[in-house]
C-alpha cells in the first residue's frame, strides 16, 4: 500500500510541475505538518551546558527544523533557539556558537545559512548591542573571541575538495553579514577594522568573492558615519580596489548617505562626473588590461569569470540618477545621456566588445528602462542610442544570432514598459522609427513590436501618433526606391492601431473614444481612394491597392464591435474619391447612394431595436457597396440600385423587400472577401424575422445547383464562352468515354465511415470543416489526381510514340523492330514538327478545360458554403418560425448530393443546430403550425430518406424527420398517433423491399418515442 500511495504522490507532483527531487521532501512536510502544530511547539526551556541523552534529541530537532524550507518551521525554530540560549548558561551558548551555528553557516542543506544567520544575528545583537541586559551574564564572551570562533569554524585548510572551501568561505561571508546586520560593529573602533581586513582577505583570495564582499561594505556605510566612510575609502584607494566595479558602487553610496563626504582624489572624487566616466566605462567594462596612466605600475586585480547576474553597482548607478532627478530637469538629462552613452553604448555596446558585455548591456537596458519610467518618463528616450539599437535590430532579426534571445527579451521589456506607462507610447515610438531605428522596424527584428505598442494608443493621443507614423513617409523624394516598402509599412501601421483601438468602456458613444478607431479607418479611406498631395511622389497604384486591403480587413475586423456602424460610415461619407476615375452617371448614383446612407442613419425607425439592426445593417452595405465602386466591381452600381429600392419598400412597408435583399446578399456572396461576409450576415440576422417564404426559396435554390460547369453557369449569368465549350464537348465525348460523364456527379457520400466515427459520435456543429474528413477528402483527392496525371502522361507517351515511331524504354519486348535507319529529309521534319505542336496544342487545352471545370466546381461550392452560412444564422435565430421548416428539404438534398464533404457536414450541423434551438423555442412557448402541411413535410422527408444508404445521411434525415414530428406533438399530442403511422407506413415499405432504409432511423423514432412516454409517466405519476 505504501508504494502505492508513493507513484500516486508522484504522478499528482508530475501535474503540478514540481521537480522530482523535492517530492521527498514534500512527502515529509505533509508527515511534519500533519498533527495540527504539535511540530512547530517547540521547548524553549535553558540549553544543558552538554549535549547528552534528551539534550542530544531536542538540539537535533531544532536545528534541523532551523534549516528546514519552510518558513514558518524556520522561523519556530529560531524562536526556541534565541530564547533557550539566551535563557541557559555562557558554556552552553559558547558551545553552540562553537559547534553548531557557525559550522551551520557553512552548510549547504536546504535552507541551513539562512535559518542560523537569523539566530546568530539575535544572538549578536543582544550580546554586543546597545543594551546591557546579557552583558553580565555573558562577561567571558566577548567580541574578539566571537569573531575567532567564526574564523576557526569557516576555516579551510590541506588539500579540501573546492564545493567544500567555497562552502567555508561562503559561510564566514554570512557570518560577516551577521555582525552588520546586527549593528554593533560601530559600537567599539576596533571592531570594523579587523572585519574589513577579513573580507578583502576573501576578496583578494577568491576573485568570484569580491562583489559579495563590496556588498557587505556597501551595507556598513550607513552605520560607520562620515569619518568611517572616509577611513573606509582611503583603504580602498590605497590597495587598488577603489578603480573596480565594486568601489564605484562604495563610493556612490557614501555620497549618497554622506552629502559633505571628503573622498579621496584618487581614483575619483565623483564617479559620474564628466571627467571620471572614460575611465568608469572602462572599469565597468572589465577591461582592466588595457588600464594607462598612474595606475599602470600598480599589480593588476584578478577579474572574475563572466557571469550572467548583473553587478549591484548598476543599481547604485541608477538609484544615484534616479535621486538627483529632483535637481534641474536639464542638467539630470544631461547627466544620465552623458553616462548611457559613454558607459554603455560607447563601452558595452562598442564595435569591440565582447557578446558577454553586450549581453549584460541588455540586461542594463531593462533595468534602466522600467526604472526611468517609474520617476521621470521624459529620460526614456535617452536610453535609445546609436551602438545599442544597431545592435538590437541585428540580434534581433535572426535566431542563429548568438544574442537573439537577450535582443528579444529586450524587445518585450519595451512592450511591457509600455503596458505598465501608456505615455510611454510617444517618445518609445519615435525612438524605434527615427533617427537610430527604423520605419520598417517589425521587418528588420523580424518581431511584432511596433504592432504590440500600437495597442495601446488612447483616444487622446490617436492623432499624435497618426502624425508620428505618417511624417516619415511623406516625403521620400531622395529615397525614391524605398517609397513603396516604407507606405506599405505605414498602411500596416494605421491597420493595426485601428483594429486595435479600444473604445472606452464607460461611454462607448464618447465621440472622444472613437477618435483612435476613427482616425484610423479615415486615414485608411483617403489613401486609399484621395490624392494625398502631401505625399512625394505621389502614391502608386500598387500602394493605393494596399491601403483597400487594409481598409476592408479593417471593416471586417471593426464591424464586430458595437456602436461602430455611425462613424465607419462617416469616414466612407468623408472620402473624396479624387484618385478613382468615374463617370457623371456614376458620380450621380455615388451622391445618391451617400445621401440614402445618412438618412438610413437618422431613420426615425431606430428607436425599436430591431430596426435599428436592420438600418443599420443596411447603412453598412451602402458604405461598403461604395468601396466596391470606388474599387471597380463591375455589379457595383446594379447593388447599389437594388439597395435604394429596398430601402424604399423597408421604409413604406412594401411587400418583396426581403427578397430583394436576399437578391443584394446572394451577389455578394460569391465575393471571396470577409469584410463583405462579416457585413452580409450582420444584416441578414437583423432582417432574419422579416424574412418571406418566397425569399427563403431564394435562398435555397442555389442549394441543388450541380457543382460543375452548368451549375456555374446556372448561378452566375457572367460566365464565359469558354465554359461553354467545355461543357458541348464533354456532352459530346460522353458516349466515347463511358462514365466519364458523370464524373463530376459521383458521390462521395456512399461509404458507411466518411461521416460517423466508430462508436457513432455526431459530427461537430461549430466550423466550416471537420478536419477528419478534410484529411480523408484531401488523401482521396491527392490518389485521383495522382491517378489522373498518371493517365495524362501515358496518354501524352502515347500521342508521342505514334508521331516519333518509337515507343518507351519499359516497352522494348512489346515494341516492333525497325530496319529503317535512312535519315529524315526536311519535309518529314517540318511534316514531324506540326504533328508534335499539334500534340502538345491538345494537350495545353486539355489542361486548360480541366482547370476551368475544376475553378467552376470551387465556385460553386464556395458559394453553397456562403448559402449555408446565412441559413446557419436563420434556424438559429428563427427556429419558431415556421417558414423554418422548408429548410429541410434542400438541407437533406445538398447532404445527398454534393460531391464536397465539408459542405455535407455544414448542412448536416444545421440541422442539428435547428433542432437544438426548436426543443429551447418549443420549451418556453408555443407555436402554431399548419398541420397537414407538416405531415406532407414528413412524408417527404421519408420518401427523401430511402434515396441514399450512407450512414451520415441517414443520421440527417432521422433528424430532420424527428424535427417535424416533435414540432407536431409539441401542436397537439393527439397527433402521434399519425406520426406514427407514417413511420409504420415507411417501415413497411422497407421490409417489403420496396424501399431501403438505415435502421437507425427506426430506432431513433422508438428512442424518441419513448422519451416522451417517460416524460408522461413521470408528469402523471401520483405524488407521495
């Protein structure tokens, strides 16, 4: 049972990510921890002065709890342990000073230097501190033999393996840090001395000790007084540790904490003065060979191997900049650009330096950019300088490059910069694109910065950065070749800060909270369709195409919000199409089309919120029906025709509105654009309950088209004459080639598992395709055209072996010999030449016919797919109406009969759609239906049923029938009793053979069936 309950301990670390070596010791906190506190009720009574018997016990429980993970164990511990010692006798706490705390700190378990560093500091503290109280009783321990006791216990000697000296020095460090943190190292003169001869003993000893030791100094400064400080430089500068990173960050901290501070002249009086800073960007560069002057004849200091923490003198540096900023604004600026660019752009990011220095100057740069951003947003921008933006677009750009990861962490630390300080957006921008960046900064970093920062332009500063990003692309007349890479740019720009504006939460009709979305579709607008005089040169075509691309995406993107319609047809009404050529007669319905736009806007009739919808919906097709003229569509004067006549019959309530408007919807469809989609089923959901009969009709019949040539050329009346040769020679060549007739019109339908999983799971009904029949389509597809093109080229081999006389390699057995060996003449030549071009002329047009057919079938199915889509939205927002139900029909027709799987499973997922929103309609009130036009529905239904054997279909049809005659039961459940009778009748006609059925299809009526009869059961049971 225990090793069971181990793996399953394990397995529940596996899901929360813990690591594997800690799951012993979670193990054991759940056993430590699991008796309430009893663990943590430590005996705080006087230590023995010997460790015997029970003594033994309890010190080991403690001190193993003092080094324990557990904060709260931790902390117990050194609460029993301070007060027991301090209680108990002086061998008892020289004792454990000797023997345990110390030695402790140079252990390296769990968290053994941090527990007894903090009881060793409340030792210290209330031995040698300013009070008196154990001082008495303590006599015989004084500081002297404290700090000896320290030394003996962290002392290496012989040959000791290096994870065991760097332990012991380690450990007489956290001992030093001890006597500072308990702040009696200043109560006696010669106290700090002797402790600062030890800790540059470690330094000088181990190179990899000097920051930790420079720490701990840093740490004293504030408790030694001004005097001390000064003593404490002078030694600095008399053993050489003053010109090191360290001695900077000592010498800026006794500034800091001593104003009137006399330092020594040597090295530096100030460190970030001007005069210093050559000489602190070469220290800080750790390039101390290179050192020239007075201290050339001093002994060269070990310099540490590269590490990726950075030193804390950076943050003295910046907590130095950062409390001088109350001073005059100018000369801080001053300030802090002379040290950036002289310490770090000219020292870590120079043309010599190092990939480690380079790195670390990253590093720099996040520190420095958050930390200026919280005090003072005005010094950001001087971080952006010359060497280290060169160095962050190169990086950046591709992976291979050595500090790709470091340039790009750099990157989010602006995004995050920006995240955190919105007013950041300005001055970081225009650092990025301007004189040391790049416009085409995403391009160059191969990143998503500029678009990332975008996001997060507010209403108050949209303009701003509209003229920030429009200002460099605007005259490019001495860079003529970059205009066009650099306008694209900018039309990406003006895309994205558009789509990603958002409007304010608290007023979403604030004309203040529009602004970002509105001057970005209006400077979309006019550069797409006005002259921009501004511009040099001028915009070209291929630019201005850009500019629609954008534009579109962003009507599609931007009409899914709400209160967007008003001021995206504004900007429509705002363009002056100065760049597009047209016609008096066109301007003419332009104009119209404009003023039939706004006063849909101001219709009286949106008051009531459908009509609202609705006018609405259709003042966004006339907008973007006049991008499509502005575009060139060549139906788009015909639409726009077709809009004012139903806007009229809308308006005085005429009858044939809705199917003019299916008419206008179904012309767009064909339209391989999501703007025109996403607006299209906007406005047919608001104008879903208006809609007749005669126009769902409409809306059905594209339904049954055959997807091939005639059936485009029955959808579309534009089709060309070369369809229509296609088509007379195929039906001419039908009788020659057999089947090949109906190969358009096989079905792929017919097997059993195209459209069910095996344990018969229903098909998905969200997406337009499931990916498990799109992967079976797309393997049937690539072996028919493997097969096709197979056949093609040995129809071509062939073709060329009855012109040439020859035949292939493989067919040499089969092949005829041939004496003849004479040369060809020239006529026979020319005479070859003509058969061979004519060989070939069959075969491009054989290509050519096949690839139309096969656009012609894409079409087609595309445009079923758009069909479905706004029936979709009507079943679902109309499934009480019962207009609905002649949707079955031509849903089940389309399910048998298109040779496309993905638009089967659309229809399929309809119907299961229908059903689903007809049991919520049906469920909160009721409906009246015409009863004997839904037992002829049924009928039909059954007689559809009995076409097709597949299972998929099957499935629909068992919908669909179940459908209606719930619809009927839900009428009067007097009627089931000719539901059933039909299902009897159909039943019997399958087993007479006259017909065929799946038997699912029978045993979803008995389920359905049953349901009800337990429902009614339970409605009539009698209560207890």
């Amino acid at each position: 049972m225990g090793g069971k309950r181990k793996r399953g301990t394990n397995k529940a670390g596996a899901v929360t990510g813990q690591p594997t070596e800690k799951r012993p010791k979670r193990d054991e906190a759940i056993i430590t921890n699991g008796n309430d506190s009893t663990p943590l009720d430590l005996d705080k009574a006087p230590f023995a002065d010997e460790n015997t018997g029970e003594n033994r016990k309890r010190e080991a429980k403690v001190y193993d709890l003092l080094g324990s993970l557990d904060n709260e164990e931790r902390l117990a511990a050194a609460d029993a342990l301070v007060t027991g010692l301090l209680a108990g006798s002086e061998p008892a706490l020289t004792r454990h000073l000797e023997k345990r705390l110390f030695r402790g700190l140079a252990s390296s378990r769990k968290a053994s230097r941090i527990g007894f560093s903090l009881v060793i500091t409340e030792i210290l503290r209330q031995l040698f501190g300013p009070s008196d109280q154990f001082k008495t009783r303590f006599a015989g321990l004084t500081f002297e033999k404290v700090l000896d006791a320290l030394i003996d216990a962290t002392k290496t000697g012989g040959n000791v393996p290096g994870q065991e000296e760097r332990d012991c020095f380690l450990g007489r460090l956290f001992g030093l840090q001890c006597l500072v943190e308990a702040k009696i190292l200043f109560e006696d003169s010669t106290r700090w001395p002797r402790v600062l001869e030890l800790l540059l003993e470690m330094a000088d000893k181990k190179v990899w000790m000097r920051s930790h030791c420079g720490w701990v100094v840093v740490e004293c400064l504030p408790q030694m007084g001004q005097k001390g400080a000064e003593a404490t430089l002078q030694k600095f500068s008399d053993i050489g540790l003053g010109k090191t990173a360290e001695g900077i960050g000592i010498w800026l901290r006794a500034r800091n904490c001593y104003p009137g501070l006399k330092a020594p002249k040597k090295p530096w009086a100030d460190p970030l003065s001007a005069t210093a800073l050559p000489e602190v960007a070469r220290v800080l560069k750790e390039n101390v060979a290179n050192d020239n002057g007075e201290d050339a004849a001093v002994a060269k200091l070990k310099t540490s191997n590269w590490t990726a923490q950075l030193h804390f003198v950076w943050d003295l540096v910046l907590a130095t900049l950062l409390e001088s900023s109350t001073a005059d604004k100018k000369q801080i600026k001053d300030q802090i650009k002379l040290f950036w660019t002289t310490v770090v752009d000219d020292g870590l990011f120079s043309k010599n330096a190092s990939d480690g220095q380079k790195f670390r100057g990253f590093m720099i740069f996040q520190k420095y950019l958050h930390g200026l951003a919280s005090v003072d947003k005005s010094l950001v921008k001087e971080l952006f300088t010359r060497n280290l933006m060169k160095c962050m677009i190169n990086q950046a750009a591709k992976e291979d490059r050595y500090l790709h990861r470091a340039a790009r962490k750099a990157l989010q630390s602006i995004e995050k910069a920006v995240e955190a300080h919105p007013e950041l957006l300005i001055p970081i921008l225009k650092e990025l694109i301007g004189k040391f960046g790049h416009y085409d900064f995403d391009q160059r970093t191969s990143s998503k910065t500029i678009e990332s920062l975008l996001q997060w332009v507010t209403p108050s500063s949209s303009k701003k950065i509209l003229k920030l990003l429009r200002e460099p692309v605007l005259n490019l007349k001495d860079a003529p070749e970059d205009a066009e890479k650099l306008r694209q740019a900018y039309a990406d720009y003006v895309f994205k800060m558009t789509v990603q504006a958002k409007v304010s939460s608290s007023d979403p009709n604030d004309a203040d909270s529009k602004s970002a979305l509105e001057v970005g579709i209006k400077e979309l607008a006019s550069c797409a369709y006005s002259m921009q005089e501004e511009f040099t040169p001028p915009l070209s075509e291929k630019t201005r195409d850009i500019f629609r691309n954008r534009l579109s995406s962003a009507f599609s993107k931007v009409t899914k919000q709400p209160s967007t319609t008003e001021y995206l047809c504004d900007a429509v009404r705002s363009v002056k199409p100065t760049a597009v050529a047209m016609s008096d007669e066109i301007d003419i319905e332009r104009k119209g089309a404009l003023k039939a736009m706004a006063k849909l806007l101001k219709s009286p009739d949106k008051a009531v919120s459908n009509s609202s919808n609705l006018f609405s919906g259709l003042a966004l097709l006339y907008a973007t029906t006049i991008m499509q003229l502005y575009n060139g569509a060549p139906d788009a004067l015909s639409i726009l025709q077709d809009l004012e006549s139903c806007s009229e019959k809308m308006k005085s309530k005429e009858a044939g509105a809705s199917e003019l408007l299916v008419d206008i919807l179904l012309a767009l469809a064909p339209r391989q654009s999501p703007m025109m989609r996403q607006i299209s089923e906007q406005v047919f959901e608001a104008f879903a309950p208006q809609i007749s009969s005669e126009a769902l009709q409409l809306l059905t019949e594209p339904l049954v088209a055959e997807e091939n040539s005639r059936g485009y050329q029955a959808l579309f009346e534009n089709i060309d004459e070369d369809l229509e040769m296609a088509d007379a020679a195929e039906s001419d060549t039908g009788s020659d080639n057999g089947d090949s007739n109906d190969e358009d019109e096989i079905s792929e339908l017919g097997s059993d598992v195209e459209f069910v999983t095996l344990n018969g799971a229903d098909i998905a009904p969200d997406g337009d395709e499931d990916e498990e029949s799109n992967k079976d389509d797309g393997e049937e597809d690539n072996d028919e055209e493997d097969e096709s093109k197979d056949a093609e080229l040995a129809a071509l081999d062939d073709a060329l072996a009855k012109v040439l006389n020859s035949h292939r390699l493989d067919k040499d057995q089969d092949a005829e010999s041939s004496d003849n060996d004479s040369d060809m003449t020239d006529s026979e030549m020319i005479a070859l030449d003509e058969k061979l071009a004519d060989v070939f002329k069959h075969r491009i047009q054989d290509t050519k016919r096949k690839n139309e057919k096969r656009d012609a079938k894409e079409s087609v199915v595309h445009f079923k797919h758009r069909v479905l889509d706004l029936l979709s939205i009507y079943v679902k927002r109309e499934a009480s109406n019962p207009l609905a139900f002649g949707l079955l029909l031509p849903l089940l027709e389309l399910v048998r009969t298109t040779t496309a799987k993905p638009l089967a499973n659309k229809a399929m997922n309809i119907l299961t759609e229908f059903s689903k929103a007809s049991k919520k309609t049906r469920s909160s009130k009721d409906t009246r239906i015409d009863t004997e036009a839904q037992f002829t529905l049924l009928s039909d239904i059954h007689e559809e049923a009995s076409k097709d054997m597949s299972h998929a279909f099957g499935k629909a049809a068992s919908t669909a029938s179940l459908l209606v005659a719930s619809s009927l039961w839900a009428a009067d459940q007097a009627n089931v009793d000719r539901v059933n009778a039909a299902y009897a009748q159909t039943f019997a006609d399958c087993q007479k053979g006259k017909i065929k059925m799946q038997g699912a299809f029978f045993s979803d009526w008995i389920n359905w069936g049953m349901g009800h009869a337990n429902n009614n059961n339970n409605n009539n049971s009698p209560t207890e």
